[in-house]
C-alpha cells in the first residue's frame, strides 16, 4: 500500500506558495481543515486566490488568513459572518466571486471527475448569467460552467489511514469529499489516523488515490456558529 | 393580518404526505413547527442532510451537525447525509418536492429577488439560485409590503434577480396568492380581517381578485 502521511500540517502544506488558488472544505466553520488554516497563516503565504463555500468569522477558519490579508481572491456561495472581509471588500483590497452554492460544489466536482464543464440552470437570467454560453436542452435554458482548478485541494476528514482513504462523519461531510477528488495536490487532515487495512472498504467516502498528503491533526476546537437548543420540560 | 408563526401555520398546510421539503431561512424555517400531525414529511438541508429533526438538547449540540443557517441540529430515524454536490443533484433532479424561502421582490412574471440590495454590503446567494432554478414547486413566504410601505408584489423586481419565471405561490401576512402561468398574482385567501381592498392596495403588480375571495384558516 502506498503511504501517504506526513508529519503534519506544516510538512503538509510546505510547498503552497504565493499567488497559489486553495480549494477549502467545509460549510461555515462545520468540516474546516483547522490545522492546516492555522499553518498558512504561519507560513503567511500571500496572494492566495481561496475556493471555499464560506469565508470563515473574524477569529476563526479563512478569517484568520483574511487578517493577514493573505487572501487576493474568495470564491464563494456565501460570505456573511466575517467584519474584516466586508472591510476589506467595500475597500477593494480583496477580490470576491460570488456563485450558487450548488454550482460551487457541482464544478468542484466536474473537476474531480475529469469533466471540463457542467450545465446548470442557476443562476439563469441573473447577473450570474452575465458573459456566459448558454445552451437549451429539452426546452430549457442551462449555463454552461466551468470545471475549477486549483493547485491544493486541503480537507478535513473524520477517519483516514495511511493510504489516504477517507471517512467523513454527519454534516461535516459537505464540501469536503468533491474538493478532495478535484485538487492537483489534496492534503487531507483526520481527526483519527488508523493503518491502512482497519477501515472498511465498503465505509470510504474518499478512496486514497485522491489524497496526497495526509496527517492526523491535533487540537480541534471545532466552534459552533449558531449554538441553537431546546430545553427538556 | 397574520404574524410571521401565522404565515408558517399557513404555509404548512401545503406540505403533504410523503414529501421532501427544503426551507430556507427566516419564516420558511418556523414551518417545520407546524407541519400537520400524522403526515411524513423529510426535510433537507442543502449542505447535505436529508432527515433533518428539532434542535438538540441543551449539552447534546454536535458541531459536525449543523443545518444550511449554521445552527446545531438533529437527525430524525431514517436520516442520511451526503456531499454537497448530490445534495444539489437531487434539488436539480426534482426529488425535492417543494422548496419554501423568503423574498425581498416577486414579480408577477413569477421572477424573484431575494440576494442583494445593490450599495449594501452583499452577503451571497447561497443556495438560493440553485433551488428556485430547479425546484418544481416553490412557495415564497414574505412580508407583503417593505419597512418603507412600499409592495414587494411587483409589476417588475427593481433588484438584481435570483431566478425567473419560478414562483408558483406566495402567502404574506395579508393573503395567499398564485402566481398564474400568463402572469399576474391570482388572490386566492384572504388573512383573517382584511379586506380584498386591502390587498389591492398592498399589492403593486397586476392582482386578480373576486370581491367573495374567502378567508383562510389556520387553525
């Protein structure tokens, strides 16, 4: 079995540079890659161009890349938790695409399927629309969008081992298993790293072959945006 | 006139045995209280549940289990979760049977505008556009008129769109309306003590209304 892991984040990520474009897991801060964001911001790489559904809070995820302004670009569905990034938006530092979320996830995917576009209605007669091929099919209007690319797809998974097979667990799944297929170079971080042959093939959401890098991560605060409860009466 | 629990109340009897239903933010999100008694319905949440329950338990919140607002959730028996992109596959695919979400503008035409207020700051679309693209049965759940007095039932959307030609039905604190297929709000309830002069005023697209158009019940 080919091994796959590294020491950890900081090995995990050496070779990001620059004006790199970043594919990051997660939904709101539910399934981010914590270590890994914690090691760009030391490494402080710049210019960064970030695929990620979300931009993370003030203090926490991509947020944390944001206040060093490390970000260029955020290419996201929906960015609304976080002060800096409207700051530095309104200010024109920081350049932002903002497409539907099911789109976001559908070009990660035709990335990892080695598919060079997809056809969607959303965002059909909108400003999404604007300078893109629209075709019919069946009496409908669809627009065609592009496959992403980007140089580092970084996951976070539950469960992995050596050979980079993955195990996502609930909600924390989202993004992570489509951006996982679709990097040139996927780092995946787990909360438990096992050896290869203890996971059930028949349970891997992730098969190794699209993971490059993988380290068991340490310290997960895993925050909770909205903490919503009932009470037991 | 209804108060936002009343606009859900009457949204949910919509919902019928053996849907799928996605909600979105806001009012859309009360309806889940008031779905009928001996009907099963499975709700969605686009990040990628299918199953979704109440919140948890005071000391029972899970972090991995969030729902598309972001808030600790449940799962309910017979729940699943998947990726993001097959849980736009089945809104795209229609198995999602109705999709209820709020809305800043409607048109008569049945376009919506419910993303961005052009010179605010622009949060993002979200899932929205995908749904409203996609979904085969839409109902809007919205305030009939804006902060400012002003009707959000348009002969036009004045702001930037998030879909065309989708919405099927709108139920505001004042009324339900179809949106008919040759365009034009179709009143068809409506709220307890108001009148269908009311509603005419309230509403600046073109509004089909006969002067016997009966009450709704909500209880």
């Amino acid at each position: 079995m080919i091994n796959k892991v590294v020491s950890g984040a900081i090995e995990a990520i050496r070779d990001i540079e620059d004006g790199d474009t970043l594919m990051l897991g997660g939904f709101g801060l539910c399934g981010i890659p914590e270590n890994c964001i914690a090691a760009l911001v030391k490494k402080n790489v710049k210019n960064l161009t970030c695929i990620s559904n979300n931009a993370g809070v003030d203090d926490f995820g991509i947020g944390l890349m944001l206040q060093q302004r490390q970000v260029k670009k955020m290419i996201s569905s929906y960015v609304g938790e976080n002060a800096e990034f409207e700051r530095q938006l309104l200010s024109g530092e920081l350049d932002v695409e903002l497409i539907p979320q099911g789109t976001l996830a559908t070009r990660c995917m035709a990335a990892g399927y080695g598919m060079p576009a997809i056809f969607t209605p959303a965002g059909v007669g909108t400003e999404v629309a604007e300078g893109k091929e629209v075709r019919n099919f069946n009496g409908k209007d669809y627009l065609m969008e592009y496959a992403f690319e980007a140089d580092f797809a970084i996951v976070k998974a539950w469960k992995g081992d050596t050979a980079g097979n993955l195990i996502y667990r609930s909600t924390s799944r989202n993004f992570n298993p489509v951006m996982a297929m679709a990097g040139k170079v996927t780092i995946a971080e787990v909360e438990i790293l096992v050896e290869a042959g203890e996971l059930d093939p028949d349970q891997i959401h992730t098969p190794g072959v699209f993971v490059h890098r993988i380290f068991q991560g340490a310290d997960y605060e895993k925050r909770i945006e909205q903490r919503t409860v009932r009470t037991k009466n | 006139m209804l108060d936002k629990n009343g606009i859900a109340k009457r949204i949910a009897k919509e919902i019928k045995d053996g849907y799928y239903v996605n909600l979105g933010i806001g009012i859309p999100t009360l309806v889940a209280n008031y779905i009928p008694e001996g009907i099963n319905v499975v709700l969605q949440s686009e990040n990628g549940l299918l199953g979704m329950g109440p919140f948890p338990f005071e000391g029972e919140e899970d972090a991995d289990l969030i729902n598309a607002g972001k808030q600790t959730i449940t799962t309910l028996p017979g729940s699943s979760v998947f990726d993001s992109a097959l849980s736009f596959g089945m809104i795209r695919s229609q198995k999602i049977d109705l999709t209820i979400l709020g809305a800043m503008e409607v048109s008569e035409n049945g376009d919506i505008a419910n993303w961005k207020i052009p010179g605010k700051m622009v949060k993002g679309m979200g899932g929205a556009m995908d749904l409203v693209a996609s979904a085969k049965n839409i109902i809007v759940a919205m305030q009939h008129v804006n902060k400012a007095g002003e009707s959000k039932l348009l002969p036009k959307c004045t702001l930037p769109l998030t879909g065309v030609h989708c919405i099927k039905k709108i139920v505001t604190e004042l009324a339900v309306l179809d949106v008919l297929p040759e365009g034009g709000f179709q009143l068809i309830e409506r709220a307890p003590g108001v009148s269908v002069d009311y509603i005419r005023n309230a509403t600046s697209g073109r509004l089909l209304a006969d002067d016997n158009t009966p009450e709704m019940h909500i209880d």
